[in-house]
C-alpha cells in the first residue's frame, strides 16, 4: 500500500441551522461582523462531513458531492484554510473532501452547515485546539450563519464589534424547549436562489428605507424569543419568529433594485399555515434567502402538521417536498490516528 504524504486528515460533521430571529445585514463585509444578533435551531435531517488532509496535494482542492468546488465556492473555502494555516504556522496545501446530507433535492444546500463542517475539519487537521467559541469565530468567516451551526439545539450568535466578540454559543433553555421543537421544511423549490444572500444583504442595507426600523425593532424581537424560550413557550416564541422573518422580508422588497424571494407557491404556503393556525395547529412560518417555507412546530404534532400542509398544498404546490427535522446535535471532529 502506498503511504499517504501529508498530516493526519480529520474529519467533521455539522448540521445546518434555520434562524427563529434573523441575521440580514453586516457591519463589517470582511470579518463578517452583521448588524443584529440573531438566534437559530440546528436541524438534525440536514447536515455537511468534510474531511480535510494537509500536505498530500500540490495546491488546495474542494470536492462537493463528488464534484470538484471552482469559482467564487472554491476562493471562499481557500480563505478560510488561509486563515487556518497562518493560525497553526503551517504552508501545506489542503484536499477537502465534502458531502452534503440533505434527504430530497431540497434545495437546502447550507453554508452553515459546509463552513462549520470545514472550519472544525481544518483546524483539527492543521493540529490546532480551538474552543467551540474559536471554531464559531472561524466558521463565522466562512459564512456568518456558520458561528451557530457549531452548537446543537438553539444557539445565538452575539453580533459584537470585532472578531473576538462576533461569535455564537447555546442559550440557556431551562425548560429543554429545543427538543420539543420540530420545523417542516417546504420545499417548493430546488433551483439556485436568484440573488445570493451577500448580495441580498447588502443591496438591503444601504438601500432600503425599511432597514434601519427592522434593526431597530430586532432587539426586541430578540428579547422576546428569549423569554419565550426562558418560559419553555412555543407559541410565544413561534409568533415572534414569524414576525422577525415577515419584516426581514418587506426590508428586501423595498429596497432597490427589489430582492423578492416569495414566489406564489412561497405565499400560498405562508396562507397554508396561518391557515393550521386557525385549525388549531402550532405552525409559525419563517423564511430565508429563497422561496422555500420552514415551519416551526412542536416535535410532537410535527408528522401531523406537515400532512396538514401537504394535504392543503397538494393542489397549488403538486411536487412539493418536506423534510421533517428535529433538534440537530453541535459540531463532531475526529483526527486520525497517527502512526
Ligand atoms: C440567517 N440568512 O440568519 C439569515 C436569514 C438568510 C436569511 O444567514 O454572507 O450564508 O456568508 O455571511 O450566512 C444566509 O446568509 O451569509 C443567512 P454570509 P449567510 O440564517
């Protein structure tokens, strides 16, 4: 058997998280500092493993699913090994190897879950030993939403003012609300978001005139969903949510050019679960960079309320898809073994 050259590799595993209070926007575009906090719930179905090797390649390389990682995906993975090798001391080209979990052709792809997944399997194979707050503080690099996919259950990222204060970590839940959580995620579609959420942010920031009132109102939407969770209270912190995702979005409609992600399927689905609601069912709608529809739901109605959903979609949305995720567990590293 051929030796293989290079550090021992490592290999890490994180799941994605869909935020319950919103990141949109960002103080600082190079260290990725936002303007807001923002709270999220890492899912269990949804998740990244990469494995990382130093030294056995001439020049960095990314695989996806098998398919090599080119373009602005690839400069964005090299940044981060940057910042990784100069942290440890080391000049050593990286092989990256990554696979995505996502039951269906979601559409779900996450750079939560890839940056946190290759910020935990890099800095393992480059020898260093970070704490979750250092490994959030470098995944937030790669990709803000990266900073909370480190941590299972809820998580809150501290958008702070520097590198050293920008970084998430678990919120007090006494009443152990996260695992009695459940989101349904409707998949109305799969394609590629039209505008990516960098772009998205920042067209929002510095054009629309409904951006400044939406971070003014945030903290206390953030306040209020931590209460709720403090209380152990879903519908409180459900309600809340809805209204965080709803104003993040009238934000991107009003700013200029317009960055609309609602399709008709996207409103029929957001009527859909006001509808639930009605019918007596926990469903709160939240929505990210894209049509597709997350319903926050107890873990114990949630098989109930996605055939709700379904049933009432099933003649406006004819393909749709749904996941059904839980509470999703933190970051797992391992380091192979040296001989
Ligand atoms: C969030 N989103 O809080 C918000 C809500 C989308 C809507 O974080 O530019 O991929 O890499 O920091 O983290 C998506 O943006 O953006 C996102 P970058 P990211 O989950």
């Amino acid at each position: 058997m051929t030796p293989v050259r290079g550090l021992p590799a490592a290999t890490a595993t994180a799941h994605a998280n869909i935020a319950l209070i919103k990141y949109w926007g960002k103080a600082d575009d190079d260290l990725i500092i936002p303007v807001t906090p923002s709270l999220s719930l890492t899912l269990d179905a949804l998740y990244t493993t990469t494995t990382v090797r130093f030294g056995a390649v001439a020049a960095d390389t990314a695989t996806l699913d098998g398919e090599p990682v080119t373009g602005k995906a690839m400069a964005r993975i090299v940044a981060l090994l940057d910042l990784v090798r100069q942290r440890a001391g080391i000049d050593l080209a990286a092989e990256v190897t990554s696979v995505n979990t996502v039951p269906t052709a979601a559409g779900l792809a996450s750079s939560a879950s890839g940056f946190a997944a290759l910020a935990g399997a890099a800095a393992a194979a480059a020898g260093l030993d970070l704490t979750d707050r250092e490994l959030s503080r470098l995944a937030r690099r790669g990709s803000g939403s990266a900073s909370r996919s480190i941590f299972g259950g809820l998580a809150v990222w501290h958008a702070g003012t520097d590198d050293e204060t920008s970084y998430a970590e678990p919120v007090a839940d006494p009443t152990g609300l996260a695992e009695k959580l459940a989101m349904v995620v409707l998949v109305l579609d799969a394609g590629e978001k039209s505008v990516s959420s960098r772009e998205g942010m920042r067209r929002t920031v510095q054009t629309s005139p409904d951006y400044r009132p939406w971070v003014e109102a945030h903290a206390g939407h953030l306040d209020e969903a931590l209460a709720a969770v403090e209380a152990g209270d879903l519908p409180r912190l459900g309600a809340v949510a809805e209204t965080n995702a709803a104003g993040m979005h009238a934000t991107m409609r009003s700013a200029v050019p317009p960055v609309d992600y609602l399709t008709d399927a996207s409103r029929a689905a957001l009527q859909a679960v006001r509808d639930a609601r009605e019918a007596g069912l926990p469903a709160w709608a939240t929505m990210d960079a894209g049509p597709n529809v997350k319903v926050l739901t107890s873990a114990g109605r949630a098989v109930e309320v996605d055939a709700w959903l379904r049933d009432r979609l099933a003649a406006s949305a004819p393909g749709l898809a749904t996941v059904v995720a839980y509470a999703g567990p933190g970051l797992t590293v391992t380091r192979e073994a040296t001989a």
